[in-house]
C-alpha cells in the first residue's frame, strides 16, 4: 500500500500525518516479531567491532551533509 490508497491523508496537516506515522510504528514495535539469528549475529559483530574502536562513526552534521552531497 501506498500514500496513493488513501488520499485523505494528503489532505491532513503535516502534524496530524506524523501523529497517524508515530501511532503506526508504535502499533508495530509493539507486535512481537522475530529476529533471524542472522540478524543478532550481524548485530553482535558490529556492536563488538565499535567497542574495539574498530567501526567507522560519523556524527549527524557528518551523515547528513554525506547523504546532501552523493554523486
């Protein structure tokens, strides 16, 4: 489904559109869906590479100026 399915969301205010957005994603973390293990695993290993000082972090300037300036 797209925003298309529902046009009478376009017509809503921004804030009342994220307000519905918030409700949805907290309707669905709420679910209790698993996670592959092939997830955890990848999870593990990056949380383990960070604590190591091994993982390349950016700061919020430095990612969205990345994502501003992609060729």
């Amino acid at each position: 489904m797209t925003p298309a399915n529902f046009p009478e969301l376009k017509r809503l205010p921004a804030s009342a559109r994220l307000k519905i957005t918030e409700e949805q994603w907290d309707s669905a973390a709420s679910d209790d869906l698993p996670v592959p293990a092939s997830h955890k695993t990848l999870l593990r290993s990056s949380r383990a590479a960070y604590a190591r000082g091994e993982a390349n972090t950016f700061t919020m300037a430095e990612l969205k100026y990345s994502i501003r300036h992609r060729s």
